[in-house]
C-alpha cells in the first residue's frame, strides 16, 4: 500500500478506478474486475485510488467511523481482485478543494501516469461533486485520458448493493448471514485477547474477550451469534455475544468468543471472528439458572449451524 505524497510518480502508464471502496463488495468488485481486464487489454497498470479517511471525517471531527473494511483489508481485497497497486490518498482539505479536472490532471495523469480511468455507474469525485460522467470525458480529451463507465447498479437478495446499506444490515439488525451475497465473503473482525470478569468462566462458559484492532471497524448489532474463531491459522467453531451483558448490569459494550471446544489460554493471542448467523437479540434474564438455560439452546443452535456450514462447504 502506497500513501501518495508530491514525491511519488508512478512512471509505467496505467489504468485506475476511484472511490472509497468501504468493504469492498460485489458492486465494487465488478467495477475493478472491467478496470483490471480493460488495463490488460491495453497493456497498462491497474491500480486503485482510495483515501485514507472518508470524506465527513475531515470536515466533521465528532464524526465517528463505522468501516466495513479497515485500509490494510481494503487493500488485500483489492489486490485478490487483480489490482497491482492501491494508492491511498491523504484526504485534506487541500486535495478536497481540486475540482474533478484538477484532479485528473494534476493526481491522476501527472503523478500517477493514468490513461484509463473507469469510473462507477454514479460515482462523482472533485470539488461538491458537481460533476459527472459526461464532463470526465471531455476533461479526459483534453489530457489524454480515456474515461469508461462501470456497469449499473448491483442487486443481490433482492437490495441494491452499497457500503450504506450494508452498514444498517450490520449495525441495526446484524443481518449477517446476507453478507456472503453481498461483501461476497463473510463480515469479520479482528483483535487481540483480553483479560475480561471471568463471568463466562462462572457460568460454564468461558469466554475470550475480544478488544477489535480497529476502533473504527463496524461491530454488529448486539446479540448473539454463531462464528467461526480463528487463532494462528486454527478455524474453532465457537459462539459469541456482543453486548453489555444486561442481567450483570453492564454498562460498556463486550466482544466475548465461547469456543465450543477446549482450548488453552488465549490471552494475548490475535483471533479473527467470522461471523456466520445471528442467533438472537441481546436480552435481560431474571437469574443467572435462566441465562445458562438459553446458553445451552445457544450452544446447540451453533453446533447445528457450524456442522451445516461444514457440509455446505464440503460440497
């Protein structure tokens, strides 16, 4: 991953697509995929164009992120989808004054040797966005940059595909069992392992507490759900809750990771979650009998989905 400075030019001409690409998911695959097979047609570079931050982050500072992909993931994604380089631009207020040719001009072709640029069906760039499609062309006449328009607006499970709507699938319903149509992958999040109330372990059910590496990254809807618990490279079958544990009178939001299989101690290990179905709301439970009641449905409910999703994998 690059962060693009006055110093960097990329001498090999190339071929580029722009945008935030917040999760990278099937609609921005499209539009890289036609990018990256039009760049080898025409013997050019692929390469993407993103930024370091979004846009509302520079003019609003109480505005908190909610990403569905973090830079370095954004960046993995990409490259699986054919890109050779992702070049991050600071997003300052600088570059945010540039209008849309400024902006082809003197980043795209000057610093960046593009001779394609492949743009989205709606997508707009450069100063209030007033600008669109038809004006990238002519300014890409002039600068010797050829201008090419992605496909229509993508539609999987019935919604059209955008990182905003996958943003409230996730946060207000935790609709994560639609993201594999979406994100064409399974919604994840990773951290580090860290000491917790040992309430879990009390219970029977000991738990790893998850601190996210990202304070950005989109954390579902509170519930709990069926996962898959990866540490150093080992796929466990596990159960978690996101929540403020409500029946203890929990005030802050914990990750916690029940591996249904015993496993040592995991503090201080790194662990990926990879979020399968959610199994229900966070609720409030008169005793704590009444909370290991549902704990055991819980454990039985993930048994059957893992062992479904194991099969439906095998296939």
């Amino acid at each position: 991953m690059m962060i693009l400075s006055p110093e960097i030019h990329l001498s090999t001409p190339s071929a580029a697509t722009i945008g935030c690409f917040d999760g990278v998911h099937r609609g921005h695959q499209m539009l890289v995929k036609m990018m990256v097979r039009e760049a080898r047609q025409r013997g050019l570079k692929p390469i993407a164009v993103t930024f370091d931050r979004l846009p509302r982050q520079l003019f609003d500072p109480t505005f908190q992120p909610q990403v569905l992909s973090t830079l370095e993931e954004k960046e993995t994604y990409l490259k699986e989808l054919g890109v050779e380089e992702v070049i991050v631009l600071p997003f300052t207020h600088q570059l945010s004054a540039l209008s849309a040719e400024a902006f082809m001009r003197e980043i795209l072709r000057d610093q960046l040797s593009v001779e394609l640029l492949v743009t989205g069906y709606d997508h707009r760039f450069g100063h209030d966005r007033t600008e669109g499609f038809d004006d990238y062309v002519r300014y890409g006449q002039r600068l010797g940059i050829d201008v090419m328009r992605g496909d229509v607006a993508v539609m999987a499970n019935q919604m059209a595909v955008s990182s905003t709507v996958i943003r409230q699938l996730l946060a207000e319903e935790g609709r994560v069992e639609v993201m594999p149509e979406v994100l064409t992958r399974r919604y994840t999040i990773s951290g580090r392992v860290v000491s917790g109330e040992h309430i879990g372990h009390e219970l029977g059910f000991p738990t790893a507490n998850l601190e996210p590496d990202s304070k950005e990254k989109l954390i579902p809807a509170s519930g709990a759900y069926a996962v898959w618990a990866m540490v150093d490279d080992h796929r466990m079958p596990a159960m978690m809750n996101i929540g403020t544990r409500p029946t203890f009178e929990g005030k802050q939001q914990t990750l916690e990771v029940h591996i249904l299989k015993t496993v040592g101690n995991l503090y201080g290990q790194s662990m990926t979650v990879e979020f399968v179905c959610r199994l229900r709301a966070e609720q409030r439970f008169d005793s704590r009998e009444a909370l290991v009641v549902q704990l055991e449905r819980d454990k039985k409910t993930t048994e059957d989905i893992l062992y479904n999703d194991i099969k439906t994998t095998e296939i």
